[in-house]
C-alpha cells in the first residue's frame, strides 16, 4: 500500500478513535472567574478532546518521515477502510460545514463582525436610526474587541472542532458554554475602552427587538459560523443586561494570566507534538507493523 494512502487511513481512523472517548468530557465550570479568563478557559476545553488525535497525527507523521514507500507491511486494505469509515465520513461533514459555512452568504443580522481573514463589521442603518451616539459607540466597541481578536475565525475553527466531536451533545454544550462567555467577555473589553454599559444594554436589548420585528432583518441565528453578533444568545439576554447595568468588575490580574497562560499552553503543545513526533519514528515500524498484521487475524 502506498505510504502517504495509508497515512491517511490511520490518521482517520486512530485520529477518529483517540477523539471519540474524550468528547464524552463533562464541561467544568469555575463560576466567579473573571470573563476574559473564563473565555480562554471555555475555549481550551472546546479543544482538549481535539489535543489527542493532533498528538496521533504528529506521532504518524514521524512514522511517515522514516517509512519506506510503499510500505511493504501486509494489511488488509478492505478492513482498514471499513474500520476508518465512520470517522472518515465525521470529517467529511465537519469539513463540508466548514465549507459552507465561508461560502453561503453573509447572514443579515443588525450588527455583527464578519470576516475570517480580514474581520469587519457590518452595522444596519436600521439598528442606526434605532440608537443614539452614545449606544452607536457601546456596540461598536463591542464588536471591535471581536475583530480584535478575530472572533469570527476563532467561532469557525470553534465549530469545526465540535464537528469533529460528532454526534456527542457534550461538545456543542462546550461550543454554547464558549460562545455565551465570550459575549460577557468582549462587553468588559468594550465597558474597559470607555464604552457605558447603560448603553451597550440598551444597544443589545434594541437590537433584539429589531432582530424579532418583522419589519427588521432577519432575525439572527445564534449559531452563525463567521459571524460575531453583538446580540449572542438571546435566551441569556436577561442575565447579559443585569451583568451590563452591575458594575464593571476588576480585571486587572486577567491580562497577565492570559498573556503567560497562552504562551505556556501553545510551549506545551508544541513540546508534546515534537516527542509524538520523535516516538514515532523511533518506534512507529514496529507499532504500526502489528496494527496491519492485526486487520489479518480479525
Ligand atoms: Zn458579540
């Protein structure tokens, strides 16, 4: 069998295998914590049960690097791809999503930014005429904190793991969890940078009306893969405005958290990729020799 063919059916199908036990994680919960930790909190447990199948896909990349072409190992191609093909078709949905998702039109929401490259935002002259300067301003902070940190990238790539993580609830409960934080999360940046959050209430509150009159736009989906809504979860509206109208908590300590915690998470990752990588070419022959054996003896 060619080497880069069977590559590829052992990355679906240790890659799927390694997935599907941790997408059964419950979602921890660590109420009281600053949202902009919260935020980065909820999007590391999105990604976790993603962690083993890359560390799977590194170690098969070193195996790969020091294979022979073609690999002269005996395997059964028929139980190989009927084994791979649940999750090969689990990939092939998440990636269809994810196609759609950057090529259907942009959804008609009142404000929202939009964009995976180059974020921007688009803002309705019917949600314009509906507030005054001071709103204008509140929800155009709000939706540059997402383009700062280029939500609607990060909303999609959210997505696709939690596609990856199919059919399991658990992880679109994850997904749901990050992206309600991450609304609470970009309001404080937007209170953080001079935006009242009197106004940013009420510009959330008019927005919802608009997004459910029938004369205004469309109403907007909660889940809209490149878009980053100033309105979020409508169902969590009530909470969102009281949280709006409280004061803005002190989150001084948050910044340095989230600067060293992102570097340390992306040293580690790195560092468990490069040993994956260097055991599996020290031992992958030999390991992936026994897998191809085993699909005879079954
Ligand atoms: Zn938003």
């Amino acid at each position: 069998m060619g080497r880069e063919t069977l590559l590829t059916v052992l990355l679906l199908l240790l890659g799927g295998l390694a997935v599907q036990p941790f997408a059964l994680m419950p979602r921890r919960q660590c109420p009281g914590e600053a949202p902009q930790i919260a935020e980065r909190r909820a999007w590391l447990q999105l990604w976790l049960p993603i962690v083993p199948a890359l560390l799977v896909a590194a170690w098969l990349c070193g195996w790969a690097l020091q294979e022979s072409d073609p690999v002269h190992d005996r395997a059964d191609p028929g139980m190989l791809v009927a084994a791979c093909l649940p999750f090969a078709l689990i990939a092939l949905r998440a990636a269809l999503r994810a196609a759609w998702a950057i090529l259907r039109q942009p959804a008609e929401l009142p404000i929202c930014s939009t964009g995976l490259w180059r974020p921007h935002i688009l803002f309705s002259p019917f949600l314009a005429r509906a507030l005054d300067e001071g709103q204008i301003r509140a929800a155009w902070e709000h939706e540059q904190a997402h383009v700062r940190h280029r939500d609607p990238l990060r909303i999609w790539l959210a997505q696709m793991a939690t596609d990856l993580q199919w059919p399991w609830p658990w992880a679109r409960e994850r997904l749901d969890t990050w992206l309600e934080i991450l609304e609470c999360a970009r309001d404080d940046e937007a209170r953080s940078r001079g935006a009242s959050g009197i106004d940013l209430a009420a510009a959330v509150v008019t927005t919802a009306r608009l997004a459910s009159s029938p004369l205004g736009p469309q109403a907007p989906r909660w889940l809209s893969p490149v878009d980053a809504p100033l309105l979020g979860d409508a169902r969590s509206l009530q909470t969102r405005v009281a949280r709006l109208l409280a004061p803005l908590p002190d989150s001084d300590g948050a910044h340095g958290w989230l600067r060293h915690g992102d570097t340390a998470v992306a040293a580690l990752l790195a560092a468990m990729a490069g040993i994956a990588a260097a055991s599996g070419a020290a031992y992958g022959e030999w390991i992936v020799h026994l897998l191809l054996e085993w699909t005879w003896a079954i």
